[in-house]
C-alpha cells in the first residue's frame, strides 16, 4: 500500500514544470497552463483581456465583457497516460454585475499496476484530480484597473486516498488604451485543504506572478514579459550531472549566482497577428530550459510555439512544449462563441 501511494505522489509531484518547485505543496496541478495560448507563450500570461474565457482560469481580472457566452475546451496529453485539461465559460449576468467566469481543471493520471511491500501482484488502481471554480472581476470606476478573484472547490483522489480543499485566486490588471499596454499580477491558490489525504495536513502550492505586455503601434505583435513563482526566490538548483572533476579527482558543483536566480524567474514571448483570423505565438521559459537542458546535447528545452486559426464562430488552437526530458506535449483548444 505505501509503494502504491509513493508512486503516484511522485507522478503527481512531477506535473510542475508550471508553477512551484516540486515537494513543497499539495494539488500541483492548479498551476498547469489552462490553455493552448498560455502554453504555447510560456505557461504563464496574466494580461490576456480578450474573448477566451480560459485566461479567467489564471487571472481573474482578465474577465471581461468580451468572453460573454463564449466556451473554451482544452486537453492536452502530458505523458504516456496522464492527461489534463480545461473547461470554461463566461456570461454577462447584467451590465450591472458584468460578467460571471466559471471553469473546471482536470488531471487524470491513467492506470496503474499494484504490488505489496513484497512484490506480489494486486489490483490496478488510478488516480484523478479536479477543481471547480467561480470568478468575477471588478473595473475599479474611472480608472483603468481591474481587480478579480477565483474561488476554487478541490477535489482529489490517489488510489484510495482522497482530499478535499478550497483556495482563491486573486489578481489585477491594468490596461492603457492608448499605450495599448497591460500590466498584471496575480496570487493563487490561497487557501487549505479542508481534509487530508491521510493525517498531516499540506500547503497549496502558492504562487505569485507578475506580467507585462504590448502590442507594438506599426507592427502586428504582441510581447510579453513574465515573471514568474515570485513567492521564492531560491528556484534554481545545482544539477548534480553537471559536476565537474579536475585531475586529482575533486569535483566543483555547478555555480548558481545571482544572474541565474534572476533568469529563471523570466518568461519571453511574442504574438504575431494578434488580433487577426490566424495568430502564431513563440514563447522561451528560462527556468524550463535549464533544468531540463542537457550538456552537448540540443534538445530545445524551454522553448514553445503554437498557433490559432478562426473558422466562423470557432477558434482552433495548437501549441507544442517540452515539460520533461522524455517527450513533447501537444495542446489542442477549441473557443466556441455561442451567441
């Protein structure tokens, strides 16, 4: 039973290439992407104000009029079995209340085989994680920001094991009309879990973000400039596998300086044709990078792209990133305008 439930608590722990340093906090999955958009640009854009009612998921104060009656559905397969996705839409209630956000984030982790502490065959089992969430945002009067919250209902369940939890999401958003600039940050997953899987009770993965972007005035492009897990600055680590030796046989670890610190809390990306039928996105995580970089090898790490294309009232999206050594992922979104 203790091999059965470390098994998947690894797995579970691997899925933060998104959000928070591994084995610091429970529900790793809140932090995933929500979309094809945020994946193909990083991971983590916070000042999206357009039509896709995902950005909502992310960043509450990115809620806006635009998304009424719009349905956005997102899957992407992670690895081998385990896979993820998104549901959300967007409603203008009244002019008055504007527009209610609501979403739902999944992650299944496939099936598994179980043995006891001696290696005997037992039953399969799986594991699943889920969180409903509500969100609205607020145009603070006659000013260009915008503050929204997320209130989130958590769900989980490793083979027999099961947890139950609440977290908020809170965020801002400023947007410059004339500049055509947005800036944001947000803060998630505040909150706790309601029971335990077993005893001890775990932290949320709390994060803190900040974004800035702009589409440049005679050029059709968006840039985007994130920094991300603000709430620890100690993100980066020495790779035991880029240990060097000299000739007497000492080995010096791999140096993390004060530069380095500072690039892997950084995410570059850009939009090309933004606001038109066809978009193509280019993202550059840095911490993503280098911890999956690999010595005299090019493996692309960190980088992402994707793109979009409009048909009618539907908007297909695609993106393609490296979240771990071993594969690529593809994420495939669907924005359905119901109006």
């Amino acid at each position: 039973m203790v091999k059965k439930l470390l098994l998947l608590l690894v797995l579970h722990l691997s899925l933060t290439a998104f959000g928070q340093l591994g084995g610091r906090a429970t529900y790793q999955f809140l932090n995933l992407v929500s979309s094809p958009k945020q994946a193909a640009l990083g991971g983590k854009v916070l000042t999206d104000q357009s039509y896709d009612p995902a950005s909502g998921l992310f960043n509450p104060a990115s809620i806006n009029l635009n998304m009424d009656n719009q349905l956005s559905l997102n899957y992407v397969n992670y690895l081998a079995d385990v896979n993820y996705g998104t549901v959300s839409y967007a409603y203008e209630y009244d002019r008055r209340i504007q527009v209610i956000h609501a979403g739902v984030t999944y992650v299944n982790y496939g099936t598994f085989q179980g043995f006891d502490e001696r290696g005997n065959a037992t039953s399969d089992f799986s594991g699943g994680e889920v969180a409903f969430s509500v969100g609205y945002a607020y145009n603070i009067p006659r000013t260009d920001f915008f503050i929204g919250a997320n209130a989130k209902l958590i769900s989980s369940k490793l083979e027999e094991y099961t947890s139950l939890g609440g977290a908020v999401d809170l965020g801002f958003l400023y947007v410059n009309d004339d500049l055509d600039l947005n800036i944001g940050g947000v803060v998630r997953n505040i909150g706790t879990q309601f029971t335990a899987y077993d005893v001890t009770y775990e932290r949320l993965p709390l994060e803190v973000d900040f974004g800035i972007s702009q589409k440049l005035e005679h050029v059709p492009l968006r840039w985007h400039f994130i920094l991300e897990n603000l709430q620890n600055w100690n993100i980066a680590f020495a790779n035991p596998a880029r240990e060097t030796s000299d000739l007497s046989g000492s080995t010096t670890s791999e140096n993390i300086n004060f530069f380095d610190e500072a690039l892997r809390h950084m995410i570059f990306a850009t939009e090309l044709f933004p606001d038109k039928g066809f978009t193509i996105r280019l993202g550059y995580n840095v911490r993503r990078a280098e911890e999956l970089r690999i010595i005299d090898q090019r493996s692309f790490a960190g980088l992402s792209a994707g793109f979009s294309i409009k048909f009618n009232k539907l908007r297909l999206s695609y993106s393609y990133a490296r979240y771990n050594s071993a594969a690529s992922s593809g994420f495939f979104g669907l924005n359905i305008d119901l109006r």
